[in-house]
C-alpha cells in the first residue's frame, strides 16, 4: 500500500488526558481514533492489527474443536431475567423510543443467549462435548473508561462457551483452552501469566485471568517468578515476601493488565434455560458449561505497552499492520522495483512515496513501528538499507539479499 493513499496521518501532538503509553501512540500513529471516552474507532493500520490477532485466536480456537458463530448484540431482558443479571448495572438498557419500554440490553456477554440456542440443539450424550466461539462487539456501562483501549465502554472480545456432560470432561477442556490461550499469547508477542482470581458477576467459583505485567495495569497480582504461579489482589492472601505455595519462592506484586479470562459456570445457566441432556442410562441430567474471554483491543493495547521505546511503537511480527515499511527519501526506480518485488512474493509493504521531507519519514516510520524498514536514497545507492525496528543497526543490501531475509 502507498503511504500516499493512507486515509490516516499521524501527528506530533499528544492526546489529551490520557496517561498510559499505548493511547498516546495508537492514537498519534493513526491507528485508532478516540470517538467519545471508552469509545474508538479502528482505522486501517489499526483494523489490520485487530485482524491479524482475530485470525491467531481464530486458529487456535479451531484447533481445540471451536465453532465460529455470531450472536447477536440486542439481548432481550427475559435472557437475563432468567439468571437474575438484568439488575446488574454494568450493561446498556435500550430504551424503546415509542412505548419508553426497555426490553434490550446491549450485549455485555452470552452465557444465556448460548445456553438457550444448546437448548435447541443438544438432547444426548452423543451430541457432547461442543464448543462455540464468536468475534463481536460487547457494551459494558464503564463508569472509569480510561487508558485508552485498556478500559473502554464499546469493545471487540472473543467469547467461547462449552457444554459438557460431566465435570470430569469439563476440566479436561478447560485445561485445553488454558494452553490454546498459552499459544494465543505467545503467538502475538506476551507474556501473559496464568493468575487465579474471583468470578464476579460470572460466577461464583473461583476463575482463572491471564495477566501482562505492565505499569500502567489496574490490576495487582502477586506472583511467583520461580514457579509463575499467580494471584489476583483482590482474593489474594499473599504478600510481597512471602512464600508461594506451590514452591516455596518468594512472592512479588505486580500491576498488570488482564488480557484473557476462563470461568467454569457449573449448571448455573443450563439450568435457567433447562439445558438437559439424556446420559446413556437414559436419565436426565444438566450440562456444565464453561465461558472463555480475549479481549482484542486489550491485546492490541497491552503489546504496545510493552513492546514500544521513546521514538513510538514496536510491533511484534505476527500482528503487525505491515511486515515491511519501504521508504523512499529520494528519486529513484530503485524504490518502485522494491515495492514491486516484495508484493510479487506476497511481501505486504507500506511504501511512503509522500512528499515531505526525508526527516519526517523516519520520524513517521518509528511511530508506527513495522518491524522491518527498507530506505532506499542517494546515499544507499544500489542497494537497500535494511534495520529491524528493535535494533538500533542498519545494513545495506542488495534487493536479493532483502528478499532472502523477509522470506522464510
């Protein structure tokens, strides 16, 4: 893609009242755009990003027996009547303009509205365990939305829901999507720390996170480096020096932000929408059920948290919006034929033929923090000069040499 044709710009000044790290530089670098508080549009180089980490979950959902569905945003209140949560005041009442009745809800979660469709579609033994997944836009009334995609009130998330005939069957898939979300994570460049924790307004049970440490997270937990075992602050007995007890190392607290979470949910919702299933005794029984959240913007805000430096962001590859940024600083054919060959080899390039100054497009590119920038000027001549965004060292080489080094 020209840099010419880009519909964003990026901009040298920093964004009102926001404090944390990745709301400064999404926003300065035009990947996102700050509609109202909690609220933000994605824009292309920030919609490519999103894409890419919906793809990563996308493949590791599927490889755990996952099915994609979409589910919709409007949640008639008679869903969450049924479990008692259409009094809990973190959702989006909808409001009917002509009669000033209010039968919706914006959709918070989907515990009840997968519980009723299973209803329809699970009546044996023979038809469990199952799986589904969505991809959507969830609506949370955030009193405190702040730090940017961090905590926001309108948000994209994966929510996975499954149904099991025991509780045995139950925590075999729970352990198989704690090591999916393992791979999600590292797949996208984190280190995200496995943290036992509360249910909320989810479950009663204890529940399980997954937690980037960073300075800028609202959440604490304390953890064990020797071991990883970890716990949210808010059930915590740990202290700081004290003993893990899992191994017996010493305990540490850490701010950190919460990019994932897995609930067990028991037979709490089959039991609401009478989710029952014939054992192969012929009896009767209710479907324990576990829920399963990402959120992406949250995973795309906690990556520039902890992958950037003073110039701007540093994308890992996997989710970044371009794998090479190509910059021309001065006339040359040589520029076209890289752009050309990079994209003949399925190479996605962001090639800034702007023209401003050579200054500006150097500046440009470590904002946004592709991985790999090309320069092609008078000074490289012939050949490219070739610098990985998280070195500080460039080296000149030739176009095959370039070639060889993007390609596997």
């Amino acid at each position: 893609m020209r840099q010419s044709e880009l519909f964003t710009k990026t901009s040298r000044q920093f964004p009102k009242d926001e404090a944390s790290i990745s709301a400064q530089l999404l926003e300065r670098a035009g990947f996102v755009y700050k509609n109202s508080a909690g609220v933000y549009s994605f824009l292309p180089l920030g919609w490519r990003v999103v894409k890419k980490i919906a793809q990563i979950i996308s493949e590791e959902m599927a490889a755990i027996g996952g099915q994609e569905v979409f589910l919709p945003a409007l949640v008639e209140r008679r869903y969450l009547d049924k479990t008692g949560r259409w009094q809990v005041d973190i959702g989006f009442e909808v409001k009917d303009k002509r009669t000033g009745e209010s039968r919706f809800v914006l959709g918070w979660t989907h515990e009840e509205v997968a519980a009723e469709i299973a209803s329809r579609h699970i009546s044996s033994y023979k038809d469990l365990p199952v799986a589904v997944y969505q991809i959507q836009t969830k609506f949370r009334n955030e009193p405190r939305a702040k730090s940017g995609l961090l905590r926001t009130r309108e948000f994209l998330m994966k929510d996975l829901y499954s149904f099991h005939a025991s509780e045995k069957d139950f925590e075999r898939y729970y352990q198989n999507v704690k090591r999916a979300y393992q791979k999600i994570f590292k797949r996208v460049g984190l280190k995200a720390i496995y943290t036992l924790a509360g249910g909320g307004t989810f479950t009663a049970s204890a529940t399980h996170e997954f937690q980037v440490i960073a300075p800028v997270g609202e959440d604490t937990i304390f953890v064990c480096p020797k071991c990883d075992y970890a716990e949210n602050g808010e059930i915590s007995k740990l202290q700081p020096g004290s003993h893990c007890p899992k191994c017996r190392g010493t305990v540490q607290r850490y701010n950190a932000i919460e990019v994932g979470n897995i609930f067990p949910l028991g037979t709490k919702y089959s039991q609401a929408f009478n989710l029952q299933f014939l054992d192969k005794s012929g009896r009767k029984n209710y479907l324990v059920m576990g829920s399963y959240g990402i959120g992406l913007g949250r995973v795309m805000a906690a990556a520039v948290e902890v992958s950037h430096d003073e110039r701007g962001i540093i994308w890992p590859e996997t989710i970044a919006p371009f794998p090479v940024h190509l910059l021309k600083l001065s006339p040359s054919p040589l520029a076209d034929k890289v752009y050309r060959e990079l994209a003949a080899r399925g190479i996605s390039v962001l090639y800034d033929d702007r023209p401003v100054s050579a200054g500006e497009k150097l500046v440009d590119a470590d904002l946004l923090g592709i991985p790999y920038r090309l320069v092609v000027s008078g000074k490289t001549g012939s050949k490219v000069e070739f610098k990985p965004r998280n070195s500080s060292r460039a080296k000149l080489l030739s176009l095959k040499e370039v070639i060889r080094c993007l390609t596997p």
